[in-house]
C-alpha cells in the first residue's frame, strides 16, 4: 500500500476517533438520562477511567512495539466503540463504571496511534506526518464540539442523540483499522547504523528530536482532553528502550544480564542528572497531573454553577479552547527567548501560584459564564508553560539523549500522582472523599503548595551538589 494511502486512512482514523459529540456535555448526559446523581457522577463513575488508564498503560507500552502498533490501534477502536455502546445502552452504576474502564483502556491506547505512522512511513516524512495527525485529531474535535453545541442550542437533538451518532461515526473506526497495513520490522533496524557519516547521524537526531517534541505538543493538547474530552496519546517510552535493544549482542548469557541492567539503569538516571530536566521534569509532572483532574471533572462543576434557567454552551467552549490552545502550542516553537537563562525559580514560582489563583477563583466566583472564562485561560496558560517547558528538557537532553523515555515516564509518573490523588479525595471510598468545590479548593492549593515546594527542592539538590 501506498504510504500517502496510509496516511489518508491514519488521519481519517484520527478525526472519526475524536468526533464526539456528546463529550462537553456527559456528565449532564448521565445526570438526565441516566438519573445518576452529582456525587455518584464524579464520586463513583468518573474515577474508574483514571485508574483504567493507569494500569493499561503499563502493559500497552511494552507491548506496543512487539505486536507492531496495528494490533494496539485495533484495541483503542475497540474499546471506544464499546465504550458508547455502554453509555447508549447501559442503565445500571456498574455498566457505567465498566463503560469508563473501556474508555481508559481506549485513552492508554491511543500510544499506538500517535507512533503508529512511524514505523510505516520513511524518516524523512515524520515532520509532515505528525504536522497531518495533529490536524486530523484537532479536526475531529472541533467538528464534534460545534455540532453538538448547535444541536442542542437549537433544541434539533438531545443528549441520547449526540451519543448515539458518537456510536455511530465511531464505528466506521473498525473498518479502518482492518485496512491499515502491518508495519515491517525491519523498518526500526533504521535506528541505529554505526557506518553512517556523523553528518548523517547528526541529522537523524534532528528528526528524532523534532519527532519527540511534536509527540509531546501532541499528547499536552489532545491528550489532555482526553480526561474527558478526550482520548490522549501518551508518549512512546518503549521506542528508547527498543534502542538498549539494539545495542546489545544478539545473543545474551545470564551472566551478562547484570551488566547489561547497570547499563540501562544508567541510561534511566542519566538523563534527570541534568539539573534543568530534573527540575522542569517535576515541574511538570505536578502541573500535568493537576490539570488532568481539572479536565476530568470541570463539567460537574459548570454543571454544579449553572442556574436553572442558563442555557449549557460546553461544546462551544471546548471548540474555542481547542482552537486557542492548537494555536499556542503551534506558536510556542517560534519564541526566541533564551528561558534556560531565567531564573526557573521565579518562571515556576510565579507560572504555578497563577494557576492556583485560577483555579480557586472558578469556585468563589460561583459563576458558570466565569467558570467557562476562567477554564480557557487556565488551558492557554498551562499549554504555554508545557510548551516551553518540553522545550527546556529536550534541548538539554544530550544528542542521543533518550527523548520518548523522559517524557514518557514523566507522563506515567503524572498519571500515578493523578490516581494518587483521585483515589484519596475525589473517589467515593476514600480516604477524604471531598465535596466538588473542596476538590477544586484542593487543586488550588496544591498548586500553591508546589510553586514553593519545587523551587525548594531545586535549591537543595545545587547546595547538595556543592
């Protein structure tokens, strides 16, 4: 098959997959037709998807390169298109938490995707490809949201109906995954070519670098909506890794096994050794793992502040915070000043105690038009900060430094802290089990926390360097 093929269908996958009409509006969704409180909404339904990508995550990301992508592609459309059959279909609490298992289960998924076109296309398509994925998935958003908000604006649809055309489109994802072509294996031998010139190798490490960052833009917008906007891709932690692979001997003895561990353990620290990858890496692994619980449970709170009398606009605001944020992400590349010489205290001391402020002002102001206000400029804000901060850990990545490993494992430690922190204060058996708006206090708080706790920590690490 032809490669532009391929990358017509991977696109087309990407817009169907995120054509959602009834995302902005599912928590009202549930509320009206499935007659599920607040509390068992945001309580008992919503957590099961935090904990679900968790630990799908861990065995998709080793098994995504030995089953060669496509296989794992299929899982994310299955599981997505069971996942609506769910919330169409299903009455019962237990269905509904079964339909956010299956919801994870397509989120973790979506590494596949995002990577997917990388084994199948030659290395010197990777920056168009990504620049076609990242359109197809922003297109499929924006489509979504619009037209769910003008069916329901002008009184054409319901809730049931967005939903049952989300199920709908969402089937042709199945076909599409049939027709995708396996990758070849001996594509990822490309990796690694000890008789190519150092200029050539020098360029491969360009495009790897600018494969990395545009995953990580990637994952930072898509991914985060995809707490309930949704489906994100995660990073490809096991792509550096399959490079260990490949610097080993063909054939290794047990008694090799041990050195061979101190060499990746090695390869593991390395790269958080780096004072500024360490620092920015925390930095960002907090802010992240705040911001996903936002993304998860911002309607039950426009839901909560909304009067009985105001007319809901989520899929409006969610297609304008989409095109915003696509738009800072994207202009964030030609910033030409030099952050690494700031003072990174100061840049996170003062990035995080405004996103505090935010996020306490959309409970005091106890307003749903606020709220929504709020809600984008917290998304631009934090997309803007991300952006440099990715910047900032790959530039000071050595040149074979391990791209797809730090961020992703960044992103995994992210998701840990955000199960961590769901399952003490937002899940109905927790431990504290806080009401909507003692949530957002909370984020708010930890945020604040952070804006002193991280620069602290840096300080320590350089005195104890000394």
């Amino acid at each position: 098959m032809h490669w532009k093929i391929t990358v017509a269908l991977a696109c087309s996958f990407g817009v169907i997959k995120k054509f959602r009409l009834g995302s902005p509006f599912l928590t009202s969704f549930l509320k009206a037709d499935k007659n599920f409180t607040s509390a068992q909404v945001y309580g008992e339904i919503y957590p099961f998807w935090t904990y679900s990508n968790f630990l799908a995550l861990i065995p998709i990301l080793v098994l995504t390169d030995l089953v060669r992508y496509k296989p794992i592609v299929a899982l994310e459309a299955v599981s997505l298109v069971a996942c609506w059959l769910l919330l169409v279909f299903g009455t019962t609490l237990g269905q509904m938490q079964l339909m956010q298992i299956c919801f994870g289960i397509s989120t973790a998924s979506g590494i596949a995707y995002n990577t997917y076109l990388y084994a199948v296309v030659h290395k010197k398509h990777y920056k168009k490809v990504t620049s076609y994925l990242r359109m197809a998935t922003m297109v499929g958003k924006f489509l979504a949201f619009c037209a769910g908000q003008v069916l329901i604006s002008t009184g054409i649809g319901d809730f049931m109906l967005l939903n049952q055309l989300t199920l709908f489109v969402s089937s042709s994802l199945i076909p599409i995954v049939l027709l995708l072509p396996m990758p070849k294996k001996q594509q990822k031998d490309e990796i690694v070519d000890n008789n190519k010139l150092p200029t050539e190798q020098q360029q491969q490490n360009d495009v790897l670098l600018e494969r990395n960052l545009n995953e990580i833009d990637q994952h930072k917008l898509d991914g985060m909506d995809d707490n309930k906007n949704n489906n994100g891709e995660q990073f490809d932690a096991k792509k550096t890794l399959d490079q260990f692979e490949i610097e080993q001997p063909k054939s290794v003895h047990w008694t090799d096994m041990r050195s061979i561990w101190t060499k990746i353990k090695t390869k593991f620290l390395a790269p958080y050794q780096n004072r500024v990858v360490f620092h920015w890496s925390l930095y960002s692994i907090v802010i992240t793992a705040m911001l996903y619980q936002v993304q998860n449970y911002i309607q039950n709170l426009w839901d909560f502040h909304r009067k009985a009398d105001e007319r809901e606009w989520n899929g409006f605001v969610e297609s304008i915070n989409t095109l915003l944020n696509t738009l800072v992400v994207f202009l964030a590349q030609f910033v030409s000043l030099k952050w690494a010489e700031y003072r990174s205290v100061v840049v996170c001391c003062v990035s995080t105690m405004s996103m505090a402020w935010l996020l306490y002002a959309m409970v005091h102001f106890d307003s749903l038009f606020a709220d929504y206000i709020l809600y984008i400029v917290l998304y631009m804000y934090y997309n803007t900060l991300n952006a440099i901060s990715s910047n900032l850990i790959a530039t000071h990545l050595s040149p074979n430094g391990a791209y797809g490993l730090v961020f992703g494992i960044n992103s995994f430690v992210a998701l840990l802290l955000q199960s961590v922190v769901t399952l003490l204060i937002v899940d109905v058996n927790g431990a504290f089990a806080l009401s909507l708006e003692a949530q957002f206090v909370t984020y708010s708080i930890c945020m604040l926390a952070s804006s002193f706790a991280l620069p602290a920590l840096q300080l320590l690490v350089k005195c104890g360097k000394k």
